[in-house]
C-alpha cells in the first residue's frame, strides 16, 4: 500500500537518483576513456558536473509559477510530488553540500599532486 499511495514520490526519486547516475558514468567514461585524465581530475569533474546538474534541480523546486501551473494541471499533478517540493528541495541541498566538499577536495589533492 505505501509504495501504491506514494508513487510518484518514489518515482521522482528514482528518476533523480537515475539522472545523477547516468551523468556520473558518463564524466567518469569520458574522462578515463577519451581524455585519459588522472582519476582525481576526473573526481573533481565528476562533481563539478553533478553540482551543475544539482543548483539547476534546487531552483526549479522552488519556482512559484511553475508549481502554480503542475498544480492545475490534472495530470501532472498525479505525476509530480507538488506537496513534497520543500522536502526535495532539502534533500537536494544536502547533496550539493556533499558534492561541494568532494568536488573541492579533488581539486585540491590535484593541486597538491601536481606542485
């Protein structure tokens, strides 16, 4: 029953979490493959492009207008979790905090391996 009467929040988190994913494999591919980076270049990419990807997600979870429209709409009101948007907008935070602090500390293991 709780997956059934929360479906869309779980959607929505598994469709973040799959969108996060997906842009993490394909930097760490790239970088390793293509560019033959070192692997704390490729870390501190890694999350330079989920932290792109993340401040983009926060702000659209907090726009007025746009939750104004998903809430008069039908279907994508069944669709989006409306009522949850402070709570992923929280969650969210906490992992751009996370990826801050990895982010920054590959680069500066990078700094320090290179000098």
């Amino acid at each position: 029953n709780y997956i059934k009467d929360n479906l869309s929040r779980i959607s929505f988190v598994v469709l973040y979490l799959l969108i996060n994913l997906a842009l993490l494999l394909y930097v760490i591919i790239y970088r390793s493959v293509v560019t033959k980076s070192h692997v704390l270049v490729v870390i501190a990419r890694s999350g330079g492009m989920l932290l792109n990807f993340n401040c983009a997600c926060i702000f659209a979870l907090m726009l007025k207008q746009t939750i104004l429209l998903i809430r008069t709409n039908k279907f994508l009101r069944k669709v989006i979790p409306v009522d949850d948007h402070i709570d992923f907008h929280k969650v969210v935070g906490r992992m751009i905090a996370v990826l801050a602090i990895i982010h920054t500390i590959a680069h500066m293991s990078n700094f320090g391996r290179l000098t």
